[in-house]
C-alpha cells in the first residue's frame, strides 16, 4: 500500500486468476474504510508481481480460510 495523499492509498494485490477482481476491490475499500479511516479512498491495482530488492517494501496478507 502507497500513500498518494492524505486521504487516498494505493493498494497492490496479486489475485488467483478465478478470483472476482471488482469483489476485491469492495472488500479491501471496505475494509480500508472500516479498519482505517472512514474518509480514506483506495485505488486497487492488480499486479502479477510485486517489487524486489533492497528498495521493495511489501507486507504479505493472506485471507482466513
């Protein structure tokens, strides 16, 4: 996740390929909202890799079962 300013973040996920991309993107708005800040907007982004590398900062989240 990227701040872009105060009040919106970048989220960059890599989903399985059967995965609803619209649903995602709801749920981590959602969540964000919920969990963070009320006012926080999100652009979610789908990625197939993240970065690497000694500049890379990444947090892996992986869903409950």
């Amino acid at each position: 996740m990227s701040q872009l300013d105060q009040a919106r973040v970048r989220v960059r996920a890599i989903l399985e390929s059967a995965a609803d991309r619209s649903l995602v993107t709801s749920q981590v708005r959602t969540a964000l909202r919920y969990n963070v800040a009320s006012f926080l907007e999100a652009d979610v982004e789908f990625v197939d890799r993240l970065p690497t590398g000694p500049q890379a900062k990444f947090r892996v989240v992986e869903p409950l079962s």
